[in-house]
C-alpha cells in the first residue's frame, strides 16, 4: 500500500469520525430538546391539575 493510499484512508477515517461526531451532537441536542419539552408538559399539567382544584 502506498503512503498516497494511506494518507487517503486516514482522511477517510477522520471525515467519518467527524460525520459521527455531528450525528451523536445532534441525537445529544434533539434528547436535550425532549428532556425541555417534557418539563414544560409536566409544569402546564401541574398548573392545570392546581388551576382545577382551586374553590370557586
């Protein structure tokens, strides 16, 4: 194998180790989105289920 070859498969690793380096950042930010979402779901059902049991 030539070094032209080589240096070619090490440009190849480096791009596919930045390709899933994004992929695993934007699974981190889309669960991180969800984690957020989830918390603004369980706040408004607390709010209701208070806004709900309040005396008229």
């Amino acid at each position: 194998m030539s070094a032209e070859e080589v240096e070619l498969l090490r440009r190849q690793l480096r791009e596919k180790e930045d390709q899933v380096h994004q992929a695993a950042q934007a699974g981190l930010d889309l669960l991180n989105q969800q984690v957020e979402l989830q918390n603004q779901l369980d706040n408004q059902r607390v709010e209701m289920t208070n806004a709900q049991e309040v005396p008229r």
